[in-house]
C-alpha cells in the first residue's frame, strides 16, 4: 500500500536531522501563511521553503534521488505562490536535470534567461542540461557565454568550498586527485 498522503519528502530526508528541521520549519512557515495570507508571512514562507530546498540540493548528506526530488517539491511550492521566482525556477531546473529530465531542464533554463539574459546561474545550468542530451557544441557556447558573463560584471568576490564527496554518488568512492592548493 503506497502513502498517499500530502508527500513522503520527510521519509525521503531520513538521516538527515538537518533537512528535517529545515522542511519543518518551512511548512510551518506554509501554515501560518496559509492562515494569515500576510505579506510579511508570505515572505517567510518563501524564504524557508528556498532555505529548506537550497540545503537538501547543495548541503544535504542524501542521495541524489533523496535530495532532488524533495528539493524540487519546495522550488514548486514557491512558484506556486511567486510563479516569477528566477532563483527557484533555476532550482527546480537543476533538481530537473539531476532527475534525468535534462528537456524539461532546458525548457526552465530557457525561460529564466528570457526574463534575465544575465542569469549566469541559469545559463551555466543550461550548458550542464545541453551537455546531458549530449549537445556538446551548444552546451561549450553557454559555458563560454558563462565566462564572458562573469568576466564583463567583474564580480568583487565568489563563494567556492573544496570538494567533498557525497555519499550515494559515484564520486564519493573516488580518490581526491585535487592538490589541497587549489
């Protein structure tokens, strides 16, 4: 007998105590926003469902499939309320991608950079989906549209963490060939 009940995204994190307080703290957040449909509430809402949904992509100690596919659900729940969000349709495109579902990607990706053609997150995004259905050619075009991208805004700084393997993936078996003075 399957749960049909609202969704399994708590079983899907177990392990993680992390994660399951972050999407509990975000569907309280949905609660008292459902109940007040404040403005003040509504950002709540969406700044915990982006927090929950950012952590199980980029920090979440899970599998793939564990990680993604609660991560897309909270991307959903914030376009529900805010359908314009370019920060969570660039999530739910990569959660999209991860799945295996590089054309729905791409579709996501495409709509993001319409609305904001210097979206380097999404164009960068773009070219993994390319590359996934194995348009190499396209996908070189939008890593070097990328560079070019961050090289003209000349950003000040950039977050960047040193590698750390995760567990469930193929590359968490692998040995770690880069020097630590990189």
């Amino acid at each position: 007998h399957r749960n049909l009940g609202k969704n399994n995204s708590q079983n899907d994190t177990e392990g993680d105590t992390k994660a399951i307080d972050m999407m509990k703290a975000a569907d309280d957040a949905e609660a008292k926003y459902v109940k007040s449909k404040s403005d003040t509430d509504k950002k709540e809402y969406i700044t915990k469902q982006m927090s929950a949904a950012n952590y199980l992509m980029f920090e979440a100690n899970l599998s793939p499939k564990k990680k993604y596919k609660p991560a897309l659900q909270r991307y959903n729940k914030i376009l529900e309320i805010d359908p314009k969000n370019l920060d969570a349709l660039n999530g739910k495109g990569v959660c999209l991608k991860e799945l295996g579902r590089a054309e729905d990607a791409l579709v996501i990706f495409d709509s993001v950079l319409a609305v904001d053609p210097n979206h380097y997150m999404a164009l960068s995004n773009r070219g993994w989906s390319l590359s996934a259905l194995r348009r190499h050619n396209e996908a070189i075009a939008d890593f070097d549209a990328t560079l070019k991208l961050i090289e003209d805004v000349r950003f000040d700084g950039a977050f960047s963490f040193l590698y750390s393997p995760r567990p469930g993936t193929p590359a968490a078996n692998l040995p770690d060939a880069t020097p630590h003075a990189v």
